[in-house]
C-alpha cells in the first residue's frame, strides 16, 4: 500500500471512531516522527498533515531547524528543566505534552516569560500500573491547580498518558479525571484535550473520549534505531514503542 492510501485510510479510519464517539467532537492526528527522515516527514506534509510529535529534543530541534515553519510541533517526550529553554526557542512549537511535575511547570513558565511568549502544555499523567511516566493520578489536580494559579505564561489544554496498549480502564480513567478538572476550571471546557491512543488502539482511545491519538508506526512503518540512539532508547518506556 502507497504512502497516499495509508495516510487517507488512517484519517478516514480517525473520523469513522470520532462519529461514533459521544465523548469527543473532534480528534487531531498526531504523526509520530521519531527516528524518522525528514523526506519521509515531508511524504506526510505533503498529504496536507500538519501536526508531528517527537520525542528527543535533539532530534526535534534538527527537524525544527530545517522543515516548514507552518509544521505544529509536539514535545511528546521526557523533557528535562535544562533544555526547555531550547525547546521553547523553537517558534512553531504547538505544545509540550509532558509536564509531570512542579519543577518542570515553573521551569517552562520561567523560560516562557524571558522568551516572552506563552505556551501550551498539557499534564502527562500516569494511568497505568505498569508505566511510571507522568504525575501520579492522585497529584494531577495539584499540579493542574498550580499550573492555573501561579504559571502565567503557559496554557493548560489538556492531559496526556502513555498506558497500557488496548486498555479501556486507563481510557476511562482519564477522561474521568478531565471530568473532575472541568467542575473546578470551568474557564478550561471548550479547549481541553486528552492525548491518548496510539497506532493500536487509536479507535478505542476516541470512543472514551481522545481528542489526539500519537500514530508513528501505522503512518511510518516500524522503526529502525540507530546504534548511537540505542542508550536513548532503552530509557524509553515500551508503551512509547507502540505509538
């Protein structure tokens, strides 16, 4: 199948989930660029998709540097206080996706006001009993109500996980927590998102309520690391394999 077929079956198959959902109005797909070419990234710009996440700061501000400028950027891996500056220089940034902590929301905010501009974060939050990545379930309204009253600079839009593959509970779990934000942030309704689902389970994530799902390998094909990412890579939680 040609790259053209795969990405028109890919966003055919995003809209059927999102007419079938009642939990979410409308899904951004998210193309999942690690490790992948900028020639096979501009195969999907030219298709006319606009929005790419990357999980490696290096390799996002490569790609950054030399890609078109209308690209919406998404951060959607670990990002250490000590290269957001870096990661904020990039203009056309969309969001960062991973704020897991207090440290790293005022270290952004910061780096945000000496930037002077505003950006757009989302919460990753740990859903799952297998995955360590994000704020633990219990702390993300803490963090949300920090972001809200003392971070300025940045624009809360939304939550993210990395769960367990096909797991609905997690999907719920969620959405349910985007709930109980929304009694309090009232002001956070019409523009908040949830980022879950990836290549395997993108539909099941947009019947719970996804309005982003994270596809790499449906898009791209599997991937192929390089013997000097191999160290990066290991750190890298297997959920983060699948997208």
């Amino acid at each position: 199948m040609d790259k053209h077929t795969i990405f028109k079956e890919i966003s055919q198959n995003v809209l059927k989930a999102v007419s079938k959902s009642v939990k979410t109005k409308s899904t951004i797909l998210l193309a999942v660029s690690k490790t992948k070419s900028k020639e096979q990234i501009m195969d999907i710009y030219n298709e006319g998709h606009r929005d790419f996440g990357e999980n490696y700061v290096n390799e996002l501000l490569e790609k950054a540097a030399e890609l078109p400028k209308d690209i919406n950027w998404h951060m959607i891996g670990h990002l250490q206080s000590n290269k957001a500056k870096k990661v904020l220089e990039i203009e056309n940034l969309k969001v960062i996706e991973t704020i897991d902590s207090i440290k790293l929301a005022n270290e952004i905010n910061t780096q945000s006001k000496k930037l002077n501009r505003k950006v757009r974060i989302y919460i990753q939050v740990n859903v799952s009993e297998d995955n360590k990545s994000g704020i633990e379930y219990s702390e993300a309204i803490g963090l949300v109500d920090h972001v809200m009253k003392n971070c300025e600079n940045l624009k809360l839009g939304g939550l993210m996980s990395m769960g367990t593959i096909g797991d609905e509970k997690e999907f719920i779990k969620l959405y349910d927590l985007k709930l109980e934000i929304l009694k309090t942030h009232k002001e956070l309704e019409n523009d908040f998102v949830l980022s879950m689902g990836t290549s395997d389970d993108f539909d099941l994530a947009i019947l719970n309520g996804s309005g982003e799902v994270r596809i790499g390998t449906k898009l791209f094909g599997k991937r192929e690391y390089p013997s000097e990412n191999k160290p990066e890579e290991k750190k890298t939680k297997p959920e983060e394999t699948k997208i």
